[in-house]
C-alpha cells in the first residue's frame, strides 16, 4: 500500500501536467485570466519535482517543461519560458544517445520528446526550437527504430 506522499508524488507525475495543459486550453477557449494562472500553479508544482529520468511528453519531464514554456510566455514571463525551453533542450543529450535505452514510441519515447520540441514552435515561435535539433531528434528516431525493426 502506498503511503500518503508517496500516493500524492505519483499522482502528480501522471495527472498534474495533464491539469496544466487543460486550464491553458480552457484559458485559450475563454480568456479567462484565472485559468491561464490555475495553469501555472500546476506548472510549478511539476516544475519542481522534475528529475530529468524520463523525457518524453506524455509521461516524462519533456511535457511539463513544453507547457511550461508556454504559460510563462502566455504570461509575458519570457525569462521563465526561456529558461524552460533551455532545460527541455539539455534532455536532447539524453534523447539522441546510442547507450540510451529509450524506445521511440510516443508515451515513453523519443517521438514524445520530438512532439515537445515542435509543441514549442506551434505555441510560441516557429523559430523557439531550431530546426537542426529537430531534425537532428527526427533522424536519431527514425534510424534508431529501423534499427530496432531490423533486430526483431
């Protein structure tokens, strides 16, 4: 049976940044001012307990420092959306590494960290991310799954 803490540090790994990309779109439907601030509250209780072990959107720290990026930009908070995006790009170490074992599926793999990255140019800037790294992630993910389908 899972103690209190730790019930409540799984349940914000799996549902919070969930929450958080929800009030920003019921801010973007809206206008609402309170929920884009409802989905900050819930960015900074992610942001702080991010550990850089998973990097992928759905299930991973890459997610949570996409939206994050976002709100703080949303909120004319660009040092905070920079910093983000600075931290979601330290992942790309990590994501194209050949000792890494990551799968290249989208819940636990390099295409979710690949959607995080194009995530940022559609929300804020088509040039946020370069188009290098991106296509750096595509090409590692695409030769590491044919690799992968090969071995099989």
């Amino acid at each position: 049976m899972y103690s209190e803490g730790k019930i409540n540090e799984s349940l914000s790994h799996v549902f919070f940044p969930g929450i958080a990309l929800l009030y920003l779109q019921l801010y973007r439907v809206t206008k609402n001012q309170s929920h884009l601030q409802r989905s900050l509250d819930y960015v900074k209780r992610i942001l702080r307990n991010l550990n850089g072990r998973r990097v992928t959107f759905l299930c991973g720290d890459a997610g949570p420092l996409a939206v994050g990026a976002v709100v703080y930009h949303m909120l004319k908070n660009e040092s905070e959306s920079k910093e983000c995006v600075a931290r979601l790009l330290q992942l790309q170490r990590t994501v194209i590494s050949m000792d890494a074992e990551l799968p290249d599926e989208l819940l636990y793999g390099r295409a979710g960290y690949l959607y995080a990255l194009l995530y940022l140019n559609t929300e804020i800037a088509s040039d946020t991310v370069s188009q290098s790294i991106i296509k750096e992630v595509g090409l590692f993910s695409l030769s590491s799954a044919t690799a992968y389908g090969k071995g099989r």
